[in-house]
C-alpha cells in the first residue's frame, strides 16, 4: 500500500548554529523525501531531482507565487504572468524558441572580450583601495553591467540601473508591502525603459542581441507584453543568481588556501573547475519547485495533482552517490555531471548558463591574475535559504 504526503517525516526548524546544508542533510536522514512548512514535498537525493523536473507529470509554477503573496494585479504580477520563466507547455515553447536561437548565438562566446574588459576594470579600480565590499564593488555590478550592454543601457546609467534591477528582484518572494511597493515601482522601471530600449532597436538595429531577437518574433505569436517579458526576463534571471554566486565561489577559494593558490597558479587551467565547484558547493539555488499535473508514485508514495514538490540543490548536489567527498571544496574534481544541475534540465533548462559561465570564469581570472593577495576581511560571505534563489550576506575583502 502507498504512503501518503502526510505519512511523510516533516523538515524540522532550523537549529540555531547549523549551515544550511547540515541542516538538510540532518532532515535527509529520515528518508529521502520529506515535508516543509510550506506545504512542498522536498527530494534530497540526486536521483529524484530529474523525476521531480518532468514536464509528464509536473510543471513550472506560474501565477501560484504571486496569489501566495496576495498579488493580482502590477508590474511585478504582469512580467510573471508573461515571462517565459514562470510558464508551461506551448506557451513556453512558443516564448522560449526566439530565446533560444538568439541565445544559440556565436555572439555569446563574442561577448566574452567584453566581459574581460568589464572584469579588469572593475578589478583594477579597487586595488589598493583597502576593505573593498566585494559584493557590493565586483559582483554586483558585473551581471547588470553586461545585460544592461547587451540591451544598450549606456554606462554612465549602469549604477542606477543596477539598483533598479536588484531591487525589483525582491518581489519574486514572500515580503513586507513596503518591500512590495518598493519592487512594484522598480519593475515599473525596467518594463519602462528596457521598452525604451527596444523601440530604439525597432527604429535603429545594430546587429546585437535585441535586434537579433526582434527579427525572431516580430509579426511572430508573442504579444508586445511577451516581447517586453522576455527581455526583462534576461535582466531579472542572469543578475541575482551571478551575484550571488560569484561572491560565494570567491568566499569559499579564499577560505581554501590551497585551492586559492591552485587557481592563482594557472587561472586558465583550473577557472573552469573553479566556477563548477563553486556551484556545486554552495549554490545560489536552493531548490526548484513545481507542481503536480497528475498522481504519481515515487519512494512508495502516492503523490496526488496540485501538489506542490521541490527537489533540494543543497542536498543533491552533495550527494555522495555522485560526488567523492561531496563536503570537500576542490576545484580539482573530476566528477561533475557532464550538465550542470544548477542550471535546471529539460526543457526549461537556463538559456544564460553560457553567459553566466562567461561572467563568472571572467571575473575569477581578473582576481586571480590582478589582486593574487586579495585576502578575507572579517566574516566570509554566506548565502541563506532553501528555496529558490538563496540570499547573499555582504563580503569584505582586502585587494
């Protein structure tokens, strides 16, 4: 006979003094699915975190997250309700397809000159500076600055823009209306200007990624919202998540010595390695939630429609089943998965992986060749969180 959802062992509070990764290897111990306070059916194990990632009988969620935080109507609710990211089946596709070819480019390996010159500069400016807020300073900063250029934010506007974007971001999560207010008119914001932006395209092309997307969809099925959706989407999506995991992958190196040393020896050997253990081992993915589109049995569980479930990146990406020594940091290992499983799977998995790769394998050789004594300063930085995009706390550094 099958199990039922509340048959399943519960993920307890979090104990004061325990990582976040204790924590959920502790609540993996008492089977390999459990139940949070949310109500989501969480996977620990690298094995069901595919399973939990099939459109057969699971989807994306959509406007669920917006009604849990009593939103119906605003900027924020209008990009999710037409973002490619937060949709399903012909939808996605029909949103998805022009992305994908303009992301298929050979104009993505072009930009990696450009992210260099991005890179050192930011680098450059800051050594010798003393304690230097590395999120705030280097990787905060370059994500924006790269898709602000992609979509022809001049630089004299990148600061602003930048401030724009990470706060907007906000809304995609549970917050206070005074948080909420505040991400609304910065999503305000971005729709306003990246339109901007995108009529300049229409009147003038320049051969880059906007106007290469506007060959691909107009007259096409997207409505003028889609196009708007899609473009804001790439600012939203490829800036948190390479903040955050630019600044982990420098905390952790630098709480590695060895490793640190390794990567300053020969960046261009081992900064690939660099960025992949970085992602696995504290990524700036918590988890990737869904939701049931029919009953499905997995672990001798009866998982009924509309269920809501989540396969842990903390867990499965230190799942000793797949990674040797998986609580060991060594950009030297040689055991990752040919696709990386924080950038998702399927048919939604994330069409900026080569970018974000670009970013962060850029920004690891600037530091590496350009401040090889840059050393902590006080606290390393933490990313906070299970679900989603983890938080990011500040980092202090001294170049």
């Amino acid at each position: 006979m099958s199990l039922r959802i509340k048959d399943l062992p519960r993920i307890p509070d979090y104990v004061q003094g325990m990582t976040d990764h204790q924590y959920l290897q502790a609540a993996w111990k008492n089977g390999p699915l459990a139940l949070d306070r949310y109500g989501f059916v969480t996977a620990f194990p690298a094995r069901l975190m595919q399973e939990f990632m099939d459109d057969r009988w699971t989807r994306q969620i959509e406007t669920e997250g917006m009604y849990a935080s009593g939103v119906t109507s605003g900027p924020m609710y209008d990009f999710v309700g037409n973002v490619m990211l937060f949709s399903n089946g012909d939808v996605h596709r029909r949103r998805r397809g022009p992305l994908a070819r303009t992301f298929a480019r050979k104009l993505m390996a072009d930009l990696r000159d450009d992210v260099a010159v991005r890179c050192e500069r930011l680098v450059a400016s800051l050594i010798g500076q003393g304690e230097v807020d590395f999120l705030a300073s280097i990787a905060g900063p370059l994500p924006a600055e790269v898709i602000g250029a992609m979509l022809g934010v001049p630089d004299a506007d990148m600061p602003d823009f930048a401030r724009h974007v990470y706060s907007a971001i906000r809304g995609l999560s549970l917050v206070s209306p005074e948080v909420r207010a505040e991400s609304d008119a910065d999503m305000a914001y971005l729709l306003d200007r990246v339109g901007g932006l995108i009529e300049t395209r229409r009147e003038t092309p320049d051969g880059g990624i906007v106007s290469y997307y506007l060959d691909r969809v107009t007259g096409g099925e997207l409505s003028e919202m889609e196009i708007l959706a899609q473009m804001v989407g790439l600012v939203v999506a490829g800036s948190d998540t390479t903040r955050g995991a630019l600044t982990a992958t420098v905390s952790h190196l630098l709480q590695n010595p060895a490793q640190w040393a390794l990567l300053k020896e020969d960046p261009e050997k081992w900064v690939s390695g660099a960025v992949s253990e970085g992602l696995r081992f504290d990524p700036v993915i918590g988890s990737i939630g869904r939701i049931t589109v029919e009953q499905h049995e997995i672990e001798g569980m009866s998982i009924p429609p509309d269920t809501l479930i989540s396969a842990s990146m903390l867990t499965a990406l230190r799942d000793p089943d797949i990674y040797a020594d998986p609580d060991h940091f060594d950009i030297s290992r040689d055991d990752h998965p040919r696709l990386h499983p924080v950038f998702g799977g399927g048919p939604h998995r994330c069409l900026g992986e080569a970018l974000a790769r670009i970013e962060l394998e850029e920004a690891l050789k600037a530091v590496a060749r350009m401040a090889p004594e840059m050393a902590l300063v006080g606290e390393p930085a933490r990313l906070r969180g299970y679900g989603a995009v983890r938080k990011v706390s500040a980092f202090k550094v001294r170049m």
